[in-house]
C-alpha cells in the first residue's frame, strides 16, 4: 500500500469520526464562551452563546453532509461542558472535560505502551486493514510506539499546564491553553509528527 493511499485512508477514517468540522467546532466554542463571559460577565448566558453558535455550525453540518451523529456528539460535548459551567456558576468549569480529557487520554496512550498495543498501531492498522497493526514487525512496532509517545508526552504537557490554571482559578488563561493545547493547533502538530515517522513505515503497493 503506498504512502498516498494510506493518506487517503486515514483522511477518510478522519472525516467518518467528524472531520475538521468537529474541530472547528471544538475551537469555536471554548473562544466563543471565553469571549461571551468575559463581555457579558454571566456564565449561563456565555454557555448558552456558546451551544447557540455550535448548534448553528451542526445544522449547516447536517444540512450540507446529512450525517446527523458527528454533529450530535459534538453538540452534546458542549452542551455538557455548558450545563457543567451553569450548574455550579463557575465560568472555568466550562474547561473543566478539556483538562479531564487530556489526563485520561494520556492514560490510555501510556496504559497502551506499557502493555505493547500502542493506540497509534491499533488506528493504522484499521486503516490499512491489517490485523493488529503489523504488530509482530518490530520495526513497525518501534514507530508505533514513538507516535503513541509523542501523544502521551502532549497529554502530559496539557494536563501539566491546565490543571494548575484550572485550580487558580484562571478562566481566560486556561480557555486560552485549552484551545491551544487540548484543541486543533497541537493535535496537528502530533498527526504531522506522527505522518513523519511514518511515511517510511508505508509498504509498497
């Protein structure tokens, strides 16, 4: 399988789990109820800005591509970090699923080093349909084992920079961190890494 078609393949696995519409959606609602409570100095009403403008961006999903599920979970995910922020009246909890979401993926990228199934090999190997993700090559099994790394070493710096700014209480800083470092910019970062390591990996059709 050459390089292409498994570019190909993973860009179809991304847009089946939501695309960069997902994405989008993620990084709109954490700078919209940022800046929507910081104007109106209300939690409820930035929450509920914040659900309005990422329930227009599902209708438009939903209308253009008639696949109601990925705009549905996305919906949902910030409609529960919203109901969080509004019930205890706190603005910073609305970050609070982003900080838990960083230290439990961590977990699970380490948990799957440790135990020699390394979450990077189990995605590749779905996306080239090969059972098990060529887990019996070492070679394979090394840069499977760097890229899982290189997740769980953004995981930890994430929770490592959210988790203090979420317990000092620090709403703007911490919305801004999230965004950054629980959102798109860093996730690119370790699929471009990820990409690198592997493009040498990638057998000949």
């Amino acid at each position: 399988m050459s390089l292409d078609v498994l570019t190909r393949k993973s860009l179809s696995l991304f847009d089946a789990v939501g695309g960069w519409r997902t994405v989008v959606e993620s990084v709109v609602s954490r700078v919209v109820f940022l800046v929507a409570s910081l104007l109106t100095g209300r939690v409820w009403t930035a929450a509920l800005i914040a659900v309005g403008a990422v329930a227009v961006l599902a209708i438009v999903r939903v209308w253009t591509d008639r696949r109601p599920w990925p705009a549905a979970i996305g919906l949902a995910i910030v409609g529960g970090s919203a109901l969080l922020a509004g019930t205890t009246g706190q603005a910073i909890d609305f970050y609070l699923p982003a900080v838990v979401i960083q230290a439990a993926q961590g977990a699970v990228f380490l948990l799957s080093m440790l135990v020699r199934w390394p979450v990077v090999g189990l995605v590749v190997g779905a996306v080239r349909r090969e059972r098990f993700g060529r887990r019996h090559d070492p070679a394979a099994r090394r840069r499977y084992q760097l890229c899982t790394a290189v997740f769980v070493v953004k995981c930890a710096i994430a929770t490592a920079v959210l988790m203090p700014l979420y317990v000092a209480g620090q709403t703007t800083a911490l919305g801004i961190a999230a965004t950054l470092l629980g959102g798109a910019p860093s996730a690119g970062a370790c699929l471009y890494l990820c990409w690198r390591i592997l493009r040498e990996d990638s057998p000949a059709a």
